[in-house]
C-alpha cells in the first residue's frame, strides 16, 4: 500500500509543479516583464512537495478510515492484512 500512496503522491507533486509553472508562466506573460521567473525554481519545488505531501498524507488516513468502517461494519475480510 505504501508504494501506492507514492506513487500517488508523486504524480500530485508532479502535477502541481506544472500547474505551478504554467501559472509563472501566465503571470510572466501578464506582466510583460521576466522577473516572475527567478522565484520560478522555489515556487515550484514547493509546489510540488507541499501537495505531495498532503497527498500521501490524504491517502493514508482516508485508507485507515476505510479498514476502520470496515472493522466496524464486522466483514470478514476487514481483518486480513493487506501489507
């Protein structure tokens, strides 16, 4: 389960980071002016950590409240570890 909540937050992160660019870019072009790109490497690599983070962290506890419901729902497959 946890290379799967990597890989989730990963391709967030990466997602983010291109948003992130694409809105640089955006504001650049606005602004007629290229000073929005020197904070362009520090924009995007928190971008891309803070929604890959909040992404992994996201994913573990809706999983957790999920086996929870399931444990109280008292299905037999509830108990089995998953790994």
């Amino acid at each position: 389960m946890k290379l799967a909540f990597l890989t989730g937050a990963l391709s967030a992160g990466v997602a983010a980071a291109v948003l992130t660019t694409l809105l640089i870019w955006v504001v650049t072009v606005l602004a007629g002016s290229p000073d929005p790109w020197s904070i362009a490497p520090f924009l995007v690599a928190l971008a891309a950590v803070a929604f890959g983070g909040a992404t992994f962290v996201a994913e573990r506890i809706a999983h957790r409240r999920t086996l929870a419901r399931k444990r109280a729902k008292g299905e037999p497959w509830a108990f089995r570890d998953e790994g």
